[in-house]
C-alpha cells in the first residue's frame, strides 16, 4: 500500500512540474538578468506538455479493456470540466471586455450560438482558455492508446510489449512528419500520433519503474538540465507543438525522453523534502485548474498594476502586459487558482451540508 501512494506522489510531483512550465513559459519567454536573457520559456517547452502525456501512460490500467467504461471516465474527467471552464468563461466574456483585460468584439446571441456548439464539440475558444487546445489532443491520444493496447493485450507478455512500442513508435514518427510539414488535421491529431509513444513511454516505466528510479537523483537532474540547456545553445529549434514546431524529425524524441527524465529525476529530488513535496504534489493534483485560469490571473494582476501606474494602454495585450512582472506572474498564476479552487471546494462542501441537514 505505502508503495502505490509514493507512487502516486510522485507522478503528481511530475505534473507539479508540469503545469508549473507550463505557467513558466507563458508568463516569460525569456527572463533578464544584467545582459543576458535567459531562455527559460524554450527550457520548458521542451518537456511541459510531454510529461502531461507521460504521466497518463504511467497510470494506465492494462485491465481498462471495456470501452464504454473507460469512455465515461475519460469524458468525466476532460470532456465535462472543459464545457464548465468554456461556458463559463463565455458568460463572461463581456464582463472582461468590459473590464479591459480582454480584447475584441463582444459576445452576441449568434457568437455565442457558435461558441456553444464549438464547446460542445470539444473545440477550444482560445482567448483566456488558449491552453484547452491540449485536452481534445489528450482525450484522442488515450483512445488511440487504448486501441492499440487492446489489440496487443492478447499477445504474450514480452511480445505484447514489443509490438505496442513498436506500433506507437511507428504512428508517432508519422506525427512528427506530419507535423514537421505543417499538416494540420481535426483537433490536431497529429499531436495525438506523436504523443501515443510518450504514454507508452509512461507505461514502461511504471513496469521497470523499481529498476530505474535507483538511477534518478541530483546527478540525473543535472545531466538532464545541462542536455536540454545544450540543445538550446546549438540554436537548431524549439519545441512548441501548438505553432507545429519539433526541432527536427529526427531528435524530437530524444529530446522529448531527456526533458522527461529531467522531470523524473527532478521530481524525485523534491519528494526528499516532504513539505516541498507536499506542495508540489498539490500544484499537480489542482493542474487542470491552473491551466483553466492561470490567463486570467495574469490579466487580473495587470488590472491592478494598470490601476497602479495609471495608464491602462495596454491593459488588453495578452496573454500579460508587463515583462518585468514575470516573478509576480509565475506567483499568482499558480496561487491565485488553487485559491479559487480551495473556496469552490469550501462553498460545494457548505452547501452540500445544508442540503444534507434540511433533507434530513
């Protein structure tokens, strides 16, 4: 038992790490330090959506074999948050214009017919939700995984093992080159192919995981972050998935593999600490949440430094307007919806209580 919930501490650690990038990338591309930029938003965009991926492979139960049933809990657990997040966000899309923090033309009866039938079709509104780009690309990838594990779960297990990676291997080289050449399909699924390997990634390791977390450390962490730094000082591409940006066909994996174990190696060192590790695992637990409205934390901090120096220019330029508030970014952009979420919580349990006492 103890064995299961470090287990799961950890991976939550890792998509700490995750949503954490994720927020890093967003709030500052590069960060100015004296004369030198450091190129942080780049570090991160090597690994920050990858590890997501490789964190679902790792949580895969090869006895998820009945569709309907793993259907239900996919839809649960993206499909539904994400038509709360966007109805939400589009009921208030012209409090927000109002406000100067949001750019546009407000919403009418038509646009939001649009909106809604976007939204119930899983297609992202962009704007403040930009990031839901990467739930409906999610939801595929674990489809077309569950495909392919069912297909081969019938095998021995050596060779059921072979045959999956070598099919996920195959349908994520077809993503790369897909995506490489600019190729854009139906809720971007070419990103889908190329994550398919990723959550494979994931779920050898959970197998084999007793045999390589004995080499995960500083030491690894280190290698890792000096590797992904090097790739970046060789100016040969960046990583940005949504812009269809791999570096190349040929070193996107190998890439993508170091920024994970980067994350790994990373996550165990944190875990060492049991109140910093505390902390991550709940960043991790509450990502979704984060990724919803870490955008609207930016804007929210502009509001109030607008309203402080007296000039709301710029108060509309997303995703933030000031570069110098990076810090201050990175702080409420994680805070500000765990804070949002933890009263949601508190509100829900009231409310359940009452109800549960007049029932009674």
């Amino acid at each position: 038992m103890e064995k299961t919930i470090k287990r799961n501490k950890l991976i939550d650690i890792c998509k700490g790490i995750g949503i954490i990038s994720i927020v890093i990338g967003h709030a500052s591309w590069n960060i100015p330090i004296g004369n030198i930029d450091i190129p942080i938003g780049p570090f991160v965009y090597l690994y920050h959506l990858a590890i997501f991926f490789f964190c679902s492979g790792f949580l895969y139960k090869k006895e998820e074999n009945d569709w309907g049933e793993f259907l239900k809990k996919k839809i649960k657990a993206l499909y539904f948050p994400f038509v709360i997040y966007s109805v939400s966000f589009l009921l208030f899309r012209n409090f927000f214009i109002n406000l100067g923090i949001l750019a546009g033309e407000k919403t009418t009866i038509g646009s939001f017919v649009i909106s809604m039938t976007n939204i119930l079709t899983f297609n992202s509104l962009g704007e403040f939700l930009s990031a839901f780009w990467f739930l409906p690309v999610m939801f595929i990838t674990m489809l077309l995984y569950t495909a392919i594990f069912m297909y081969t779960r019938k095998l021995k297990d050596l060779y059921s093992d072979i045959v999956r990676f070598c099919i996920c291997l195959v349908i994520g080289f077809v993503g790369v080159v897909i995506t490489e050449k600019q190729y854009g399909l139906l809720y971007n699924m070419q990103i889908s192919y190329l994550m398919v390997f990723v959550v494979e990634l994931g779920h050898l390791y959970k197998k084999y995981e007793a045999y390589i977390k004995k080499y995960l450390g500083i030491l690894s962490t280190i290698i890792c972050g000096f590797l992904l730094a090097m790739v970046l000082h060789m100016n040969i591409g960046i990583v940005e998935l949504s812009k269809f940006m791999v570096i190349n066909r040929y070193i996107f994996y190998p890439v993508t593999i170091i920024g994970i174990a980067f994350c790994i190696s990373l996550s165990s060192v944190i875990d060492k600490s049991e109140k910093i590790g505390n902390i991550f695992a709940y960043i991790g637990k509450n990502s979704f949440d984060i990724m919803a409205l870490h955008f609207l934390a930016f804007k929210i901090v502009d509001l109030v430094a607008c309203f402080l120096v007296h000039d709301f220019t710029n108060l509309s330029v997303f995703p933030h307007t000031f570069i110098v508030l990076w810090p201050v970014y990175y702080i409420v952009g994680i805070g500000l919806p765990l804070v949002l979420k933890k009263m949601y919580t508190c509100v829900k349990a009231f409310l359940n209580k009452k109800l549960m006492g007049r029932v009674k």
